[in-house]
C-alpha cells in the first residue's frame, strides 16, 4: 500500500493536462473520433484503473477496430507506443510530446520518408506546385484514415488537377477523398469508371452552358445539376438541349430555369428528344391561345411560361373546358380583382362542378336561372314583396320544390296566406314546412289545414279567392339576352 495517494473520488473532480503543442501540432488535422480516443486515453495513464482495449472501446461507445485504427494513427504520429499480444493492443506507452519534439528530434519531415516513392509520385502530379510538409501530412490521412489506395489517390489528384488548374487546394482534395471514402471508390477499377463517367459529365454541362449562351467552366452546382437530370431523371445530353429551346423565353437563360424546365416534363413522362419536341410543338401552338387569356385578365405584357401552358392543357384536355369559356372566367375574374392565373384556376374548377364546358352549357344554365327568379318573382308578388330574388330565395325556393316536393301552385298560396306577416318569407317557410311535416301536396288540402289553423282575424286573401290559375308572367319584364349580356349575368353564379 503506498504511503499517500488519493481519494477515490479524487479523480473525478481533477484534471487532465493536455500540452498546447498536441493541440496545434497534432489534434487540428486529426480525425475528430481520433481525438476522443488520445484524450481518454491520456486521462487514463492519469487517472485510470485497469482496463483492456474492448472495455476501453465500450466507454468510449466506439467498436474496438476504431479504437486501434486510432491508437494506430496516434503511433505513426510518434507520440505514443503500442505493444501488441494475440492480433490484439495490449498496452498504450503514451510520450511526453514536448520531449518527442525538442529531445527525440521528432519533426514533420521525417514522418515523410515513410512514403518516399509516394512522395515522388506525387511531386510529378503537381509538377512545378512545391508541397509542404502539412500538405503531404494531410495527404497522408487518406491513406492511413480513409483507407484509400495509395494509387487511387494519386489518379484522383491527378483528375481533379486536369480539371481545376495547378492551385488547386489540398482541402479541396480533402473533401473529394472524403467523398470518395464514402462511395467506395477504393480501387483503381472503380476510380476508372468514376472519372470516366466524371469526365462525360463535365463535358456535357460545358455543351449545355454553351447552348445557353454561357462561356465559362461549369460550377460544382450546374455539374450537380446535370449528375440529377442525367442520373435520376434518366435525360440524355441530347433530350437536355431540345429542352434548351424552352429557356428562349427567358432574358437570361440558367441552370436554375432549366431545372424548372426538365422537371415539369420528368413529370409528364417525357424523356427522348423526340417526345420533347412534340411537346414544345404542341405548346407553340396553344401560346397565342395564352396570350389571348393573358391580354383578358390585363396582363399582356406577360410572356407565356411553362406553369401556364401546363394549366391550359389541365383546362382544355382533362377538364374539356371551351376557350371561349376561359375567356369569360377571365372577365368573371377582372371584375371580381382577381386576375391571376390561379384564381382563373379557381373559378373554372367551381364552374366543372356545375358541369359548365362550353359556351351552350353557359347559355342554358342562365336561361334554367333566369327561368328560376321568375318563378321566384311571381312567389315575392304573391307575398306582397316587390323587389329581385336573392341567393337566400333561391335556396330556400329549391329546397321547397326539389326536396319537399311541394307543387308551385302550393308555394303560391304559401305566399298569399304570408302577405300580412311581418317576415314573409320565414312565414312562408314555416307554412310550408309545416305542410310538408304533415304530407300536405294539394292546393285543396293545403287549404282545409289553413281553415282548420285560421285564428279570429281575415287574412287578406279569402280562401274563396282560390289559387291564381294562370300565373301573371306577364306582369314582369321580359327579356332576350345577348352573348355580351349573357357573359355578365354569369357572374351570378357566384351567389348561388
């Protein structure tokens, strides 16, 4: 037992030293997992107890082969010792670092010459470019972190140089080995292919920038973008340039407009040049069709776009909406100040659900209206109100006679016998809905019950009066409505 020592609780609240010069020299391009494992380790050799590599493995929540992976980094580093029993880290001899450094003659350059053919290979790669010795420690950690063959390397650098120029950064290169660890490109074969389908890629976005009119190398956005409507929307460079041709509507045709464009027709299912090209012919044809709608809803100064030609068709093909029908929805729409194309698509979905295609449905819906108020009308006179019908009326009017069932001759001395109510209509409501309770559907059965309820005071019409048999249409205006006028009285199927 030694003579002093500490509590046991000691440990948690102390700390661990971590000297400076392992943060600067070695943790800033150490992989952050690496890190952990240095750190914990260090804090064992000062505070620690008994512990083999897997339970050293499971504090940390890591897999064992990470951990040695780790400690196996730290050693070619030269800051700390591995002792090995049975394939598996028995022991970790952790150095004073400043002592590596100032005392052991530890420096950057001799970790180089462990790769010294490497070294020289890549030295040709980059030609003039001299590397540093933090460049070539960087290009070290692909090798021994992301585990990527030392000639994978050697042809990716040597791609992504043909590409972007001798200053190309060696974080640059990171990224992309990163990436490349990530997709397994991990052998010369697989790194053959990736260049080889790279370099078509690159090549067919320069086609397409210039197509555009645009003269300069592609960006890792517009080469992302063509990797997207190449691979996953399965386009070929040359369905990709018929596509082209809708961006000529634009001042200042992009990848970004293009995008729009290749999407709306990846949705339509079209994919060869062929199919695109039917469908750019069919659009030029209905564009003046477009501008005709545009110019009625006050906007012609608008050019025709794609969203616009999608709807038109929606209106016209799945719909089996009438032009002419469209362009009376766009005056419906400037009066109502509303002259969007999607309040136009508003407006025709509700005229679909009266079932309102084409100009002949419009007719007849206003003349089956028309013939409704004046029904309508003839009721009011009856009850004593001289005025229009409104949309309450007409509801309450088809509610008597489509779904009771009551006959228009019972309706009408429903309104006599409410000439002295104060609130009419809701006294002829309640007539009839009385009648309607007890299966009252006959004028004369309709007045037995009104004898039978008649209180001490006359009504104004005296059941010998009777029911008017011929009603008195002629009493109102008659009128015949032309095309213009018809189109303004539509609108009143927005009071239904």
């Amino acid at each position: 037992m030694h003579l002093c020592s500490f509590a046991d609780n000691y440990k948690i609240f102390d700390v661990t030293p971590l000297e400076n010069i392992f943060i600067q020299e070695f943790m800033l391009r150490a992989p952050g997992d690496f890190v952990k494992v240095y750190i914990y380790g260090l804090s064992q050799c000062y505070n620690g107890h008994h512990m083999d590599i897997n339970s050293f493995a499971r504090d940390l929540g890591m897999g064992k082969d990470m951990v040695e992976n780790a400690f196996q980094y730290w050693e070619r580093q030269g800051i700390l010792k591995l002792e090995w029993t049975d394939n598996t880290i028995s022991s970790i001899q952790y150095y004073n670092i400043k002592d590596v450094v100032y005392n052991k003659n530890y420096n950057v350059e001799k970790t180089l010459y462990k790769y010294k053919d490497f070294n020289q290979n890549l030295q040709l790669i980059f030609g003039t470019r001299l590397l540093t010795p933090q460049e070539y420690i960087k290009i070290y950690d692909w090798i021994e972190v992301l585990n990527l063959p030392k000639e994978v390397i050697l042809m990716m650098i040597q791609f992504y140089l043909s590409k972007k120029g001798p200053n190309l950064s060696i974080n640059y290169l990171d990224k992309v080995a990163i990436q490349w660890a990530k997709d397994g490109i991990d052998t010369l074969q697989k790194a053959e292919e990736y260049i080889q389908t790279s370099e078509n890629c690159y090549k067919d976005t320069v086609a397409v920038l210039k197509y555009l009119g645009i003269h300069r190398n592609p960006s890792k956005v517009e080469l992302e973008l063509y990797k997207k409507w190449r691979d996953v929307w399965g386009f070929s460079l040359n369905a990709i340039l018929q596509a082209c041709r809708e961006t000529a509507k634009v001042q200042s045709p992009n990848f970004a407009y293009l995008d729009k464009v290749l999407e709306n027709m990846h949705s339509q299912g079209l994919k060869t040049p062929q199919e695109i090209r039917t469908y750019q012919s069919s659009r030029k044809s209905v564009n003046h069709l477009i501008r005709d709608i545009l110019y009625n809803l006050g906007q012609s100064n608008v050019t025709p776009t794609p969203e616009h030609q999608e709807l038109y068709i929606k209106w016209t093909e799945t719909w089996q909406i009438e032009h002419s029908v469209i362009l009376i929805a766009c005056k419906q729409c400037v009066r109502n100040k509303t002259n969007t194309f999607e309040a136009l698509d508003v407006l025709l979905q509700k005229w679909l659900d009266y079932d309102l295609r084409t100009y002949a449905d419009i007719k007849a819906y206003i003349e089956r209206k028309k013939k409704l108020d004046m029904d309508i009308r003839v009721v009011l006179d009856r009850a004593g109100e001289n005025r229009s019908p409104t949309s309450a009326d007409r509801r309450l009017f088809l509610k008597w006679t489509n779904e009771w069932n009551m006959p228009y001759e019972v309706v009408l001395l429903a309104a006599e016998y409410s000439i002295k109510a104060q609130n009419k209509i809701a006294f002829m409501h309640k007539i009839l809905e009385n009648w309607y309770n007890a299966n009252i559907t006959t004028v004369s059965e309709a007045k037995e019950d009104h004898k039978q309820h008649k209180s001490g005071a006359k009504t104004a019409m005296q059941d010998s009066a009777g029911v008017k048999k011929q009603v008195d249409f002629n009493k109102f205006e008659q009128h015949k409505y032309t095309d213009d006028e018809l189109e303004a009285l539509f609108e009143d199927i927005e009071g239904d």
